[in-house]
C-alpha cells in the first residue's frame, strides 16, 4: 500500500459521512412537516419522482445545495437541496430531466438557489434533447430572499422559452402554485392537475378580497376543475397524485424526445386497413341534428375497430368542447388530431376553440407530429361577444398555425364546412397535403337555408307559397353547390371517399407523407396574431 492509497478505515468513514448527508438531505423539511405534507394527500417530492420515473434510473442533481441568504432567520435554516429535487431520470426507458419542488422545505418557495437549480436541469434537458417534466407544489417566491427570489423565477422562464418547442415541457400541478409562479406552468406544452390539492392562481383570495371586495376560495379560484374547463390552462386533470403521473407517463408515450427526432413509433396491433362501416350509421342525414365526433376519431385511430380501446388521449377535454384535439396512434405512428365537435354548439369555431386547436397545431408541429382534421363547422360563432372579445384576432390564430404548420396535413370533411371555416380547418389553400371529403360533405360559403334566404330573398317575398319556394331553392342549392363534388372538380378536394374507407386512406397519406419536406422562406419568426 502506497502513502497516497485511503486505507480501509478511511473509505469506510467516507462512505458513512456520504451516506450521513444524504439521509439528511432526504429527510427534506423534517418528519412533522412530511407527516403534515401526507395527511393532506400529497406525496413528498422524492416520492413522486419515483412514483413518476421507471425503478431505480433516478439521478440526482444537486442534492447538496443550498441557500446564502441572510437574515429573517434564513441562517437557521440550511435544507440541503434548498427545497427542490432535480436530476435525471427513465420513463418507459427513455431519458426524462426532472424537478420536483418539495413543500415540506419553506414551503418548497423559491429563492435563489432553489431557482439556479431548476433552470440547471431546465438547460440540461435542451442541451441533451430530453423531455422536461416539472413537479410543482410551492408557496412562490421566497418572501425572505426578496429579489433574489424574483431573478430565480426570470431564470427558470427564460429557460422555458428556450425549451419551447426544442424539447417537450410538461407541468404537473400537485400543491399551490401562485402569483407569478403559474408563468412557468403556462409556458410549458402541457399542464397536469391534481384535484382538491392543485390550485394556480396570479392573485390569492386575499388580494382579490383587499381590492374588488369579492369573497373567493382557492378551490373556485384556481382549482383544477376551473382551468379545466373555464380557462383552459391545465390540459389534463388527475383524481390523485399516482393518476397524474401515470398520466404524464401515458402522454410521453406520443411525443419525441426533442425537435429532431421523429415521434416514438410502436408496433400497431391493428389493421392499417381496417374499413370503417361503422361511420356509415354514424353521421345524422338531417344536416342539423348532433353526433359526438369522438366516435369518429375511436373508428378512424388505432385500436379502435371492433369495441377495443381506441389509441386516443384527449387533450383539455373539459375546454372549449366544440372543438376536440388529442394526441392517437395510426399504425403505431403518432398524430395530432383536431376536430370540430358537432355534440357542442354544432361544432362553430369560437374564440376558445380556435386558441385551443392553434396552440395544439403548433405543439404538433413543432415535434413532427402529423396533423389529422375531421371537419364539420358551420362557421365561426356569430355574436356581439364573440366580436368584442376579439373572434377576429383568435380565429386569425387558427388559421395561421394551420397555414405555418409544415408537418403533414390530412383532412377529411365529415359533412360541414361553410365559410371561413372551410378555409381555416387544414384548406387545400392553407397547403392541406391530401384533403378527403365523404360524398355527403356540404362545402360552401354557407349552409342552404342562410343562404337562399340572402340571394333569393326578393324572389321569396313574392312567392305565392313561400315555404314550398324556399325548399325547392334549398334544394337546388345543396345539389349545385354545396357538396363535395365542386371542391372536388377544382381540386381544392383531392377525393371524395366512403366513410367506410376513411381509416385505410388517412392512413395511407400518412405513410406517403411521413417524409414530407416543406421549404418555408426565411425569417426571424412570424407574428402570429397573440
Ligand atoms: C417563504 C413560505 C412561502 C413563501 C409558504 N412558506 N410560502 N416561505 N416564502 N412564499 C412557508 C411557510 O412559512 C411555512 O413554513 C411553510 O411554507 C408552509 O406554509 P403554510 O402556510 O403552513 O402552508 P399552507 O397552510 O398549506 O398554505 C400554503 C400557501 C401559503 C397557500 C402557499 O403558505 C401562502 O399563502 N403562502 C404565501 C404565498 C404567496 O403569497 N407567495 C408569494 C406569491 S408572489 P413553516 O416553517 O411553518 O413550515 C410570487 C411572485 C412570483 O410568487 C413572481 C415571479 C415573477
């Protein structure tokens, strides 16, 4: 043995000290406060990064840091992890960063080294292209660390927005998440909410009350079932901590690692030509009566045929439902879908709805996830509201994530498809790639009866009988102009097909177009209509 060689005793004391530490650091804000994290059903950080990643492939980063701040008694207090857990880690075997804020420490609030941490792990997921998901449960900026807290949270959203769109970011909501805190939720892909114990919210009932008198409680402020449904921030909401993260699991299994690599591919169980005889019942012959799309998009995805699971995850299925978007399997390949929702308000695009398919079009394309369309709209919501409230800004947003997206871009017009929203839901004009129509589908400036009633209106007047006039113009209408055939005899329709074979051809241009280029000109970026 050399004088340099640590003897035996001297490993071993090594070893005891590490382990020492880092039992320490594991311990978090101590035993009462993890006992008082339980008893409200929430889950320790370190537990929910294990519940969250494959057994055992959790690396830790930064165990051992923490803060410098000074007074207001913060040198009594010296967690080591500063209240965060970051590292890396493997979901479904493949590599994920993450960071869980831990409540138990402070509140898991954020101060300087809890926020260098976080934008650490953020800028190590960009560099090595590996999907972000980001655990919060935290009291915000830490009151005692004054601006250093606010500089921590501008570090972690500069992180975000270099992430968006090189790497998925996904948000789960387990605790309070507040004031300007929710901006980094807000910025990522996805946001995962837990009931009961998720709450985002930029003012807290106290200042709402201190300053517009009004009387609120967290849950009906910034409740999961609120951004759900009402403002459409969180994309998916969980019972309890193990769904959302099985969920995230589920939602990672669509997306690619990062903006250069293709979307996970897996070996399809179904029929890429499978016939779908069953859309043939499924669409109402009265133009104005109701059918719930999704039965369309089960029948057309994977998984779908013969009562199976169909191969869908919905995205913010509570928000702004005329619309429908979610992420499936066709053939094992992963695709967006969009579709107007006839069950809910006819299907009209309004100002949620187009944000809701805008964002989720440029999600999509920005990680080469094909683009699939059903459409049937009767148009963009008339209304007083809907134009004071700007449907003319958030309908542009639509139409130009469809006209800037460059992945492939399938379409099948299920009946309607009147107006502008013809034009906005994946047009041949926008550069649709194969734009499909069923023989039934009315494609037109309007439906037949809006529009006899403008162009013959004089006519009508002094008809005799007017009803039996207006019928016979109606028909006359729907039989020269709205059907499929005259888009398709210009060739803004590229085919008009059978519902039944509606799976087997969507999934044919796909196979075509899975190495679809696009040159799109030079520039900076554009400016989309926010
Ligand atoms: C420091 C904090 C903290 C904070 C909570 N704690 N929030 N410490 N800074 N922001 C500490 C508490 O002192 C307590 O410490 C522990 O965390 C748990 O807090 P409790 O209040 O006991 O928990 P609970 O009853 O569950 O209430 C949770 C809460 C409440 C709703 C989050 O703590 C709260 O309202 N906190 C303040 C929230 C807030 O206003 N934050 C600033 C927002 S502004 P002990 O030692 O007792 O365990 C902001 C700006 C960001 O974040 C700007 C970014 C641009």
């Amino acid at each position: 043995m050399t004088e340099t060689t640590m003897s035996v005793t001297e490993i071993e004391s090594n070893r005891e000290t590490l382990e020492q530490k880092r039992a320490e650091a594991c311990l978090g804000g101590g035993e009462a406060r993890v006992e008082r994290q339980h008893a409200k059903g929430k889950q320790t950080a370190r537990e929910r990064i294990e519940a969250l990643l494959d057994p055992d492939t959790f690396s830790e980063v930064g165990m051992f840091v923490t803060h410098r701040a000074t007074g207001f008694r913060m040198e009594e207090a010296h967690p080591a992890g500063d209240g965060v857990v970051t590292g890396t880690g493997r979901i479904d075997g493949r590599p994920v960063c993450v960071f869980a804020q831990d409540f138990t420490v402070l509140g898991g609030s954020v101060g300087e080294a809890h926020g260098q941490k976080i934008a650490k792990i953020m800028e190590l997921a960009i560099r090595t292209g590996v999907p972000l998901v980001g655990i919060n449960d935290s009291g915000g900026a830490r009151i005692q660390e004054g601006v250093d807290a606010l500089a921590a949270y501008g570090e972690i959203f500069y992180q975000n927005v270099q992430a968006s769109g090189v790497v998925p970011q996904i948000s789960i909501i387990l605790g309070p998440c507040a004031g300007g805190a929710v901006y980094s939720p807000a910025i990522t892909d996805f946001v995962v909410m837990v009931e009961k114990t998720a709450h985002m919210f930029i003012t807290g009932p106290q200042v709402i009350r201190a300053v517009t008198h009004e009387v609120v409680d967290f849950e009906s402020l910034g409740g999961a079932g609120v951004h759900a449904e009402l403002s459409g921030v969180a994309h998916f909401v969980a019972k309890d901590e193990d769904d959302a993260l099985a969920q995230v699991r589920w939602l990672l299994s669509y997306l690619p690692q990062n903006n250069l690599d293709p979307p996970p591919h897996q070996q399809a169980q179904d029929d890429p030509g499978r016939s779908t005889p069953e859309l043939v019942e499924l669409i109402p012959t009265d133009p104005q009566h109701p059918y719930d799309v999704r039965d369309v998009i089960a029948a057309v995805v994977d998984g779908g045929g013969g009562g199976g699971a169909a191969d869908f995850l919905e995205v913010q299925a509570g928000y702004a439902q005329n619309v429908v978007i979610g992420l499936a399997r066709m053939d094992g390949y992963p695709v967006g879908i969009v579709a107007n929702q006839p069950a809910v308000l006819a299907g009209v695009i309004d100002i949620d709805a187009a944000d809701k398919a805008a964002r989720f079009i440029r999600f999509c394309d920005a990680f080469h996830v094909p683009l699939v369309t059903l459409v049937d709209t009767p148009g963009f919501l008339p209304g007083v509201d809907q134009e004071h409230g700007g449907v003319i800004r958030h309908g542009a947003k639509l139409l130009f994530a469809y006209a800037e997206a460059t992945v492939p871009k399938v379409s099948l017009v299920l009946r309607k498809a009147y107006g502008g929203a013809y034009i906005v839901m994946s047009s041949k004009h926008l550069r649709g790639d194969l734009n499909l129509a069923w023989p039934d589908a009315e494609i037109a400036v309007m439906g037949p009866e809006g529009a006899v009633d403008i162009i013959f209106r004089r006519e009508l007047f002094e008809a005799e009988d007017s009803d039996a006039r207006r019928a016979e113009l109606t028909r006359d209408y729907r039989s020269q102009l709205a059907n499929p055939f005259v888009a398709a005899a210009r060739g803004y329709i590229d085919d008009v097909i059978l519902p039944s074979e509606s799976r087997a051809r969507i999934l044919e241009a796909l196979a075509v177009l899975r190495d679809k280029r696009a040159a799109t000109p030079k520039r900076k970026h554009g400016n989309i209509p926010l």
